[in-house]
C-alpha cells in the first residue's frame, strides 16, 4: 500500500468512527464492524491523484453546511481531500461541464488542482464531511472569484 493510500484510508477510517460514534448502540447488536466505504487512487472524475507531496503531513477535518440553493464559488485544492455527505444532495460541478451528484451517505474524493465548485441543488442542507491531507500553511482551497458562476 502507497503512502497516499494510507493517508486516505486513515482520513476514511477517522471519518467512518466519527459517523458511528453518532449513532445509537443501544441495540443487541453491538459487535464492532468494519464497512469499506471507498478505496482508490482517483479523483470523483476519474483522474489519477497526485504523489503525496515530502515533509511532515497535517491531517484537517472540516464540518460543511450548505443552505438550500446556496452555490460555494469556483475553487481548486491543493492538498488531497476526501469526505462523506451526511445528510442533503451536493452537485459538484468541474470547469469542464463534468457533473458528480452526491447523495447522504456517499462519499467523494476531491479533484486536486482542478477548478470546480458545488452547490446544494435541493430543498435541505448539506451536511459534508471533509478530510484533507495537507501540511503546516498549505490552504484547504484556493477560491477563483474571476470565474462568474452564472
């Protein structure tokens, strides 16, 4: 396993522990399981990630809320990140015309370096869990406000 596999697996191992720490355990079933949610090397439009970069890795976790019909502005990542929708439908849009819907329960793998931008299409919020893989002042994304959304 490459060290950008375990960097993403151990984003989507925090992620998955903190969905189930939400969950009931009151129940008979109480046995500890392990549910793969996602493996890969690729982006959500199906382009291969970069090479972890050198140096000393510093782990991020964002919780994003998104309103009803709210667009986030055109942006691109630097660092790799990976999250889980929790609740609501995210549509990410590429700056090529390529389209991803997200629904509760999925989860994505950002595009690296790629412009892109989200909105929340539907009649509840958004409620995204965000991992990135970054390191000491590296920015989560890099906004793009010359790109009009219209």
């Amino acid at each position: 396993m490459n060290k950008m596999t375990k960097w993403l697996m151990c984003g989507l191992i925090i992620c998955a522990f903190s969905i189930v720490g939400c969950s009931n355990m009151d129940d008979a079933e109480s046995e500890v399981k392990s549910i793969e949610l996602l493996r890969t090397s690729q982006s959500w439009n199906e382009v291969e990630l970069p090479d972890y970069p050198q140096g000393r890795p510093e782990l991020v976790a964002v919780k994003y809320i998104i309103p009803p019909g709210k667009k986030l502005g055109w942006h691109h990542h630097v660092a790799m990140n990976h999250g889980v929708l929790v609740q609501g439908e995210l549509t990410i849009i590429a700056q090529d015309g390529k389209t991803k819907v997200m629904r509760a329960g999925e989860v994505v793998v950002e595009m690296v370096d790629a412009i892109h931008h989200g909105e929340n299409r539907g009649t509840e919020p958004v409620v995204l869990y965000m991992f990135y893989l970054s390191q000491k002042d590296m920015p989560l994304s890099v906004q793009h406000p010359e790109i009009s959304l219209e």
